[in-house]
C-alpha cells in the first residue's frame, strides 16, 4: 500500500514555546486517537523548536523548513543538513515559494541544497508552483519544467528518495484551493517531466504532493480525485483539531 503524506508547515509560528509545546501535544493526543491508516504525519516547526518536541512515543515524523547546502563553517545564521540529522529530521523542505519570494531562493541554490540534504540521509520535499500572473499568462507548464529541470540537475534519483510539492502560489493562504481536476493535471505533467528527466519507472514511484488553502472539506479530494500521494497544509495545521479532522478525512 502507498503511503500518504500529511505534512504540516507550521511558518514562522507559534511565536513561544510555551504555545508551541502546547501545539504539538495536542496534534499528538488527536492524532492518537485518530486511525492513521498508511499516513506519514510530519510537523515542520521552526528550527528553533525541533529539539523541544518530543514525538515519541507517536509515529509522528519531525520536518525543517530550511537548510543550508554546507556541513559547517563560517556561515552566519545558517543550519547545516548534518544539524537537521542529527536533530531526527527526517524530511526538509527546499524552494518554498515564500523562500524563493522574500529570501532569493533560486533553481540554482535548491539544487544545491538537494543534494546536501541527500548526502545527509534526508528526504527533500522540492516546492514547486507557478504565480498568479504565470498563470494568467499560461505559463505553468514552462515554469514547473525549469524549476524541476534546475533543481534536479545532476541529482542521481535511483535509490534516492525525494518529494514533490505542487504548491501554486496563488493558492497559498488565500482560502483559494486548486480545483482537484486542474491538480489531477498537474500531477500527471509532473510525472512527465520525471520521466523526461528520468524515466517512467522514477516517475511513477515519486511522491508528488498537493500544497495550498488544504482544509478539512477538500482534502480528501485532493487525493482520491488529484490522485495526489500526499498533502502539505499550512494554516490549518496551526489547529490541532482541524489537522485531525484532515487525517481522518483520507
Ligand atoms: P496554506 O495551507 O496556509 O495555504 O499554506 C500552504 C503551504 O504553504 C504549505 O507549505
């Protein structure tokens, strides 16, 4: 059976650590009592907060937002992948969009960062998505193809494992989810690109997961409609009960 993937991306929040354990223990004592099924449930907090959370004993897995491509240095403010590692992160995110926006993160710098994470026994999970005006324009397909082909430049994927996040900027926050139908097509042009890049075999056993406006109520479509293998959610993550009721849904 496939695994489904239910990432949550807490942001820049909660801004105490005090509301932050709170947070996660209740995500934990819901989830408990939540049938899991075949899901991979993982919580991305802020760096600062990784080592204050306490998964065990769930099956809950830990997350980062970020990373830099360097083991260590003279790198002020950054986080290196063996940090991340040694701190049982299992997953890291790479070209956010809100990271590619506000903090320059380009094509170039996220293929960098992929294949530190990969050295480091991590699994990337690549963001990639088109704005607003690029999509008025019709340009989706030509910007998921440079972002994918870029990023992934040199990344040997054989036994390697990576996911892929469509997360359609206009999408992000808005309350404005895709439409399940134009995320099935996503997925599939996704999927055509690996194989172009790879082959058909890669591609059919990528994850490729669906990001923005995911609630309670649209959730399930996303994966039984988009045939998505996973979700990541930002704002209703932040509520405990709105992110078990999103488990619970699939
Ligand atoms: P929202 O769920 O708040 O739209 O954010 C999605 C996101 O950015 C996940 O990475």
């Amino acid at each position: 059976m496939k695994k489904t993937f239910i990432i949550a991306n807490w942001k820049c929040n909660p801004t105490t650590l005090k509301k932050t354990k709170t947070l996660f223990d209740s995500i934990k004592k819901q989830s408990n009592k939540t049938k899991k099924g075949n899901n991979e449930i993982v919580i991305c907090p802020p760096l600062v907060y990784l080592p204050t959370i306490n998964a065990k004993p769930t099956n809950i897995k830990l997350g980062a937002q970020n990373c830099y491509w360097e083991e260590n240095g003279a790198f002020t403010g950054e986080t290196s992948p063996l940090m991340l590692k040694d701190l049982k992160c299992k997953y890291v995110f790479v070209g956010h969009s809100e990271r590619r926006k506000y903090f320059n993160e380009t094509d170039e710098k996220i293929n960098k960062k992929i294949e530190a994470i990969i050295k480091a026994k991590m699994i990337p999970i690549l963001c990639v998505g088109e704005t607003k005006e690029e999509k008025k324009q019709e340009k989706t397909q030509q910007i998921l193809k440079t972002q994918l082909k870029i990023a992934l430049k040199g990344v040997k994927l054989k036994n390697t494992k990576l996911c892929i996040a469509y997360e359609p900027v206009w999408a992000l926050g808005t309350g404005k989810a895709c439409n399940p139908d134009e995320a099935k097509k996503i997925n599939l042009l996704i999927k055509k690109i690996i194989t172009q890049l790879y082959n058909p075999s890669i591609a059919k056993k990528l994850p490729v997961l669906y990001g923005g406006s995911v609630n309670s109520k649209n959730a399930n479509a996303f994966i039984k409609e988009a045939c998505m293998d996973g979700l990541l959610i930002g704002g209703a993550s932040l509520d405990a009960r709105e992110f078990s009721k999103i488990i619970s849904s699939i």
